[in-house]
C-alpha cells in the first residue's frame, strides 16, 4: 500500500523547487521579454503595444488554461 502521507510531500517539495527554479529562470531572461526587437515575435493578443501585457491578456489566459 502507497503511503500518501510521503507522496504528498514530495510531491509539494517538488512544486515548490520547480517554482523557484522557474522564478529564476523568469528573471534571469526577462531582457528579452522587454527587448523592443523581440516585440514582433510575440501575440497581439499578449503583446498589443510595447510594454506590459495588457488585462485582457490575463483575462484569456484565465479562462482558456482553466
């Protein structure tokens, strides 16, 4: 029989050490998410004008990944 206890905990420690990790990554390569030569690549749906996504990204996002 599985202990669930243990399973549950690693599988929390392991979220946990991919969310840093990620983090980390996010912020160690944000020069080219900021980089105007870089803006062409993106969708005008997540990057209409230079600068921040607007809230209608967060807003597509919510509802197509749930």
């Amino acid at each position: 029989m599985s202990d669930w206890k243990k399973i549950l905990m690693v599988a929390v420690a392991m979220t946990a050490i991919a969310q840093v990790t990620h983090t980390m990554e996010s912020i160690l390569t944000l020069g080219y998410y900021m980089d105007p030569v870089y803006f062409g690549v993106w969708s005008k749906i997540m990057m209409p004008a230079e600068g921040p996504p607007p809230a209608t990204f967060y807003y597509y996002s919510v509802t197509f990944v749930s």
